[in-house]
C-alpha cells in the first residue's frame, strides 16, 4: 500500500472516530438528562444521577482524549524508539 493509501486510511480513521465520539456525547447528554428528570419528578432527594454522570463521564472524557488530544504513532516515533532500545 502506498504512503498516500495509508495517509487516507489513517484520516478516515479518526474522522470515525470524531464521529462516534459526538454520537457518544450526544447519547449521554441525552442519556443524563433523562435520569435527571426521573429524580427530579421522584422527589429529587438525594442525588443519585451522579454515579452514572461520573462514572460515564470518565470514560467518555478519556475518549476524548484519544480522539483529540492523542497523537498517533508516526515512523519517526518509531525510529526514535529503535535507535533507543539499540
């Protein structure tokens, strides 16, 4: 496969995965809001929506992080690493 066929499979790659990302955050924004309502129309006592808030969260953030933040492995990463490990 040639370097222009890997570049384009690489590209279309994370514009996936920015999509299913958006798609994950709208579910759970979605997905919260409805668990706020129930407690709020339960008597909203103590606020039990928060565990799945956080806990989803959490996950959610740190795929953000892969999606956004995180660089993908380039050769030069790798030949870096090849001429340290000797």
């Amino acid at each position: 496969m040639s370097t222009v066929d890997e570049r384009r499979e690489e590209a279309i790659k994370r514009l996936k995965a920015k999509r299913d990302f958006r798609t994950n955050l709208v579910v759970y924004v979605v997905v919260n809001s409805m668990l706020i309502a129930i407690w709020a129309l339960a008597g909203a006592g103590f606020f039990w929506p928060i565990f799945p808030i956080l806990g989803w969260g959490i996950g959610l953030a740190l795929a953000g992080y892969n999606v956004y933040v995180k660089k993908p492995i380039t050769e030069d990463d790798i030949r870096t690493e090849m001429d340290r490990s000797g």
